[in-house]
C-alpha cells in the first residue's frame, strides 16, 4: 500500500518547488497557513507570500490586483471561508474580468471531521461551478494534486482547486496524464459507468471491484475537472454502459451530480442515480465515521449501481 | 459568589476544558483558557440567567464570536446547571450535542451558532437593536478573538452599534496577541485596537483578562455607560493556566496528549 498524502500536502509541496522557476508565482492565505500549506512556499519564497490575517475577502480581492500586474496567484484558505465568506469577491472582481487566480481551498468537505459542520463545505463546488468562466477541479489523490498545481500556475483563467485535509492513498497510475477538462477511464465496463472526483475515486474502484465479483462489470471514470465538464467522454461511456452513478464528497446538489446530470439529460438520458451528502449539514466525528454516517461508502455505491442498472 | 469562588469556578472550567478536549483527541485548548476568566465572571456573576430554564425571556445574551472557545462556554454552561458535566466528554464525537463550534438548535443555554470569524458580532447587533425595538432591558455581551478583529465585518458591525447607540451591548476582545499563524501584531497588525475603537464611537476599557475583580468592575461600568456601546479590550494569555500552553501559537488548536492533559490538571489543580 503507497503511502497516503493528503491533497493539500501535495499542494503546499508543489507550489515550494514552482517557487524557484516561476518568479512570478504569488501565494497568500488568510492565516490558515499551517493548514493550507501554503506555508511550505512561505518557507522557501517568503518575499512572494502574502498572509493577509483573517480576512478571506481581502485575500480575494487583493489578489486580483496582483493578478492585474500578470501575476500567477494561488490563494488559500479552508473551502468554506474561501467560497462562502468572499463569494461575491470571486464573482466580481476574479470571474468576471477573467482573472488567472487559483483560488487553492482545502478542507472541503465532511471529511474536515471533528471541526464540524460549520468547517465542512459541501456546496463549494456547486457555487463555483454557477460562476461564468470558472474552471473547477478536484483532485483525487496527491500525483493528480500536483499535476493540477503546475498546470494551473501557468492557466490564464480563474479556477477552483479544491482540496482535502484528510491522507489519501495514491489512487491514480504511475504513468497517469491529468489534463485540464479531460476525464479518465481508470476501469472499462459495459453494465453501469460511475464517475467519480476527490477522495471518493477510490471507493468507487472498489465497488467496482465487489460487483465484478458478483458478475457486474462496471466502469470507472475520474472526473478531476467538474467545470468544464468532459461531456463528450460522459456521454460516450454512457452510451457503453446504459446506467450511471455518480459518487463525490459533495452535496448532491449542484456538484459532479449535477453537471452529469445535467448533461446526459440533455444528450443521452440514461438512468443515473447520485451518491453524495444528501441535502443536508454535516457534524462532528472522525472522517471516516462520517463518510459512514452520510452514506459515502463502497457498499452503497455498489447498491446504487445495481439499483441504477435495475431501471434501465 | 465572592472573588475567592470565582477564581475557583474558574479554575474548574480550566480543568474541564482540558479534560474535554483531551477526551475529544482534538479541539482549542489556547483561546479557551485565555477566555475562562471571562466567561466565569459572565455566567458565574453577571449575566441574568436561568439555567433551569434556557429560554427564559428576561435572560442576557451572550455570543460566542470565537466559536473555537466552545469548550470554555460548554464548560461554563455544564458547570452552571445547563446540562449535566457528564456531557463533555463527548466533545467532537459523532451525535453529539457539543459540536466542535457552538450550535444553538442543539445545546441549551447557546443562543446563537459560531465558528465563522467575524459573524457573532453581527449576530450580537442583531440582538441589541432588536431589544431596543422592543424597549427591553436585557443586555448583549459578545466575545471575539484579537485575531479575528481582522475580519472586515467586524468593524461593520463595531459601526453599526456606535450609529445606533447601542449601549445594552458589550464587546469583549480577548487580547491574547496571537492567532494561528503566530503574533497578531506580525501576521497582520490591528494596533492601536484602543484608539480604533474610541474612534469608531465606543466606550473603551482596557483589563487584565484575568484579573476577575477588575473584569467584574469593567462591565459593571459598561452596563452603566449609557449612548455607546462598551468594548472591553482584555489582556490576556492564551493558553493561561498551564504552563507549556501559555503564549503557544502552536496550542491554539491542537489537544494535549494523555500525559500533556496529565500535567495540566496538576497544574490545575
Ligand atoms: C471566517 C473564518 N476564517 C478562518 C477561520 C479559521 N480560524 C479559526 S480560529 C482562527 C484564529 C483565531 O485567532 P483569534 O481570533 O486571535 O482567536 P484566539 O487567539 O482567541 O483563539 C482562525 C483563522 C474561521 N474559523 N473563520
Ligand atoms: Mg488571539
């Protein structure tokens, strides 16, 4: 078993190396350095690092003035006070004068754990999406995080990198390609197609693994990008598999869900059904108590699958 | 209760802290400690409340800003009767009532939800101008972090309750001079926090956040001052009362081990 990394890590290490080539990378947090990571670049660059204090709307909208100067910033702080608390400073003054900033959030999602449901953004990557020229991507494992980090330093358009606190296990291939907008088929198959983004990638390739046991043989598809969609590959391995799941550490609203969703309904319906946070806050506990406890596991991917296959 | 018990009572919400975050295996031992002389003046003297009965409309109300200190709150409300002591221990534990950050649909005796830098203050304007509205007495008391007075909100919030005389609300700033990423004054400096807030229309007291005598006389004379508002700046110590946390950017939020809590409590004791 590799050794698990949690995404944010990969991050943090990732922006410490760009430091010594890209003399035009800025980054900046909002006093969550220790936990974003930034703080491997601060180490390193601390001529180019930007703590604005607790001040998530500040930090946006500062960064677009960099940015105006053709900077390359990268920006930090957990997902629910980046998203959430300056919202309209991304809107306004990042998306729509088509800013190159990465707005880099992590901890997003339940698995933030004991901080609770005032820590766990669940509908970071819905409020993104919904923001014209918006890119967003949510890597699954640290080699993906990576890969994203370097092309995103050098991508001329506002994007989403979201990002999780908890280790993850190395999940994608050594010889692995991430490419902005591109998903992967990591698994062929031909009854049911599931795709998947984040931590959940790797759950989702073991319910694939359960059910071909049990005869079922399901494809798995990593959807790194949720903005813009790969609707085209969406669409083929549909077309293959006639039923599809959807799995993301992510309110079923809005997300990976949803742009699936969105698009298959209007290209090629197919039975999809959606495993994510049910419409609903999250709470206190250890991780992986509350993947648990919201029904983000591997068994119940594998009984949407099947149920999503019944109804074709 | 005398000063004496007081800073006994004190001394016990310090244990509980401790105990309950050690039990919770994580959770925010520095801003809880540099809080609990406060909140033991507040719930122990000062406040009008019913513990028997949470709702009661005659209460005061306090917003816990810095919703990270929810074990200091949880501590005061547990040991005033809320609930039973019992419950800390399941601190940050899944189904629990004590969430990591302070939610009022849950727990008795919260009455506004925290843990969002900067929004507790609002929530505490909300509060007092709503009373006047209704003619009521009952007062407002808001705490937040010195850290967390970066927060831009806070100071529409501080505008907000000079424009409407608010004076049945209390602000306290637990000047503890650190935050997470080190020294409040390096990371990001909110100096002359005094003079900003004399500006911006309040009545400003300086304290020794730990002293409770002289924080029982400042907010006497806050609830006294009549026309403005009361900011009550409180030099304090994050961490204070155990020695390898005292002045720790590094214990802001990370739990003492079994033989680190062990210490503690002796130290506590
Ligand atoms: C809006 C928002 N941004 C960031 C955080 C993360 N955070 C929690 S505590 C903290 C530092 C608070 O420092 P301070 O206000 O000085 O509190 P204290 O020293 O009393 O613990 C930060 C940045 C948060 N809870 N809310
Ligand atoms: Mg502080």
């Amino acid at each position: 078993m590799s050794e698990k990394i949690a995404t944010r890590e990969a991050y943090g290490q990732t922006l410490a190396e760009l430091a010594a080539t890209d003399k035009n990378l800025v980054v900046l947090d909002a006093d969550l350095s220790k936990s974003t990571k930034t703080c491997d670049f601060a180490k390193v660059c601390p001529e180019r690092f930007i703590d604005v204090g607790i001040a998530e709307q500040n930090m946006i909208t500062v960064s677009a003035g960099l940015a105006t100067l053709g900077k390359h910033v990268f920006c930090s702080s957990f997902a629910i006070f980046a998203v959430g608390r300056a919202f309209e400073q991304i809107r306004n003054s990042i998306a729509y004068p088509q800013l190159p900033v990465t707005i880099a959030a992590t901890h997003a999602g339940l698995t933030v754990g004991e901080d609770g449901a005032t820590h766990q953004a669940i509908e970071d990557v819905a409020i993104m999406r919904a923001v014209p020229n918006m890119t967003v991507i949510v890597p699954a494992d640290a080699e993906e995080t990576r890969q994203a980090v370097r092309q995103l330093a050098e991508y001329p358009h506002p994007a989403y990198l979201r990002l999780g606190r908890l280790a993850v296990e190395q999940i994608l291939p050594a010889d692995y390609q991430f490419q902005i907008g591109k998903g992967t088929v990591l698994r062929d198959g031909k009854d049911a197609v599931i795709f998947a983004c984040g931590l959940m990638l790797g759950k989702a390739l073991q319910a694939a693994e359960q059910l071909a046991a049990e005869g079922i043989n399901t494809a798995v598809v990593n959807m790194p990008t949720i903005k813009p969609l790969d609707s085209e590959l969406v669409c083929r391995m549909a077309k293959q598999c006639g039923a599809a799941v959807t799995v993301e550490e992510h309110s079923i609203i809005g997300g990976l869900g949803s742009a699936v969703a969105e698009t298959l309904t209007e290209n090629c319906p197919i039975p999809l059904l959606r495993v994510g946070v049910n419409d609903q806050f999250g709470q206190s506990g250890k991780p992986d108590e509350l993947l648990t406890e919201y029904g983000l596991t591997v068994e119940n991917i594998a009984a949407k699958v099947k149920e999503a296959i019944n109804r074709k | 209760m005398d000063t004496l018990e007081l800073q006994a009572k004190a001394k016990e919400l310090r244990q509980e802290i401790i105990k309950m975050i050690t039990a919770a295996g994580s959770g925010h031992p520095g801003g809880s400690l540099s809080a609990a002389d406060i909140l033991t003046v507040l719930y122990f003297d000062k406040m009008n409340l019913r513990p028997e009965e949470p709702d009661w409309t005659g209460r005061d109300y306090f917003v816990l800003s810095k919703g990270h200190a929810a074990p200091a709150q949880y501590a005061a409300l547990a040991l005033r009767g809320y609930f039973p002591v019992e419950e800390l221990n399941g601190l940050r534990k899944l189904h629990s009532r004590l969430q990591g950050h302070p939610v009022s649909s849950k727990v008795p005796g919260i009455d506004v939800s925290t843990g969002s830098l900067g929004q507790g203050v609002s929530v505490a304007c909300g509060l007092a101008k709503g009373l006047k509205i209704d003619k009521l007495p009952n007062h407002v008391y808001t705490m937040l972090g010195d850290g967390e007075c970066q927060e831009g909100q806070v100071w529409e919030a501080l505008m907000f309750a000079a424009h409407y005389q608010l004076d049945n609300l209390t602000v306290i700033i637990d000047h503890n001079r650190l935050q997470i990423d080190g020294q409040v004054e390096k990371v990001m400096n909110i100096e002359p926090l005094d003079k900003k807030l004399d500006a911006f229309g309040f009545n400003v007291l300086l304290v020794n956040g730990h002293d409770i005598e002289a924080i029982q006389n400042a907010i006497d004379k806050a609830k006294t001052c009549q026309g403005r508002p009361t900011a009550i700046i409180a030099n304090t110590i994050k961490g204070r009362g155990v020695s390898f946390m005292e002045n720790q950017a590094g214990w802001h939020g990370t739990a003492p081990k079994p033989e680190e809590a062990e210490q503690a409590l002796q130290e506590l004791a």
